[in-house]
C-alpha cells in the first residue's frame, strides 16, 4: 500500500526558504499557510508565489479569538 504524505509549511517572512526545499526535493507543500497579508504579498517570495499560489493560506497576524 502505497502512503500518501501531507506536506504543510507555515512562514512569517519571505518564504524563500520553502522556495529552495520545494525546489530541491521536487515537490511543494500541499499547504504553504502564512500571517503575512495579501497586502504584503510583494514582500514573499516571487518564485514561491508563482510555482505555488493556489498552495497558499492566508491568515492573520494577530488572532481575533
């Protein structure tokens, strides 16, 4: 039986990081969740966003509960 495996990375930064261990393994997260605001988007990694944006969760910086 072959195992499926669940990959979910969570980043505060740039995810530059993420970019270079996606690229080095062959794969990208199943999930990539970040507090960084989609009004900060330019601040993430362009190569990140573009080989894996529809990957991406966005959540806030300071919880509301």
């Amino acid at each position: 039986m072959k195992k499926t495996v669940i990959w979910k990375t969570f980043f505060s930064q740039s995810g530059s990081e993420i970019y270079e261990i996606s690229k080095l393994s062959g794969r990208f997260p199943n999930a990539i969740i970040t507090n960084k605001s989609i009004e900060k988007i330019e601040k993430i990694n362009p190569k990140l966003l573009e080989e894996a944006y529809s990957r991406f969760i966005f959540i806030p910086a300071k919880p509301t509960i």
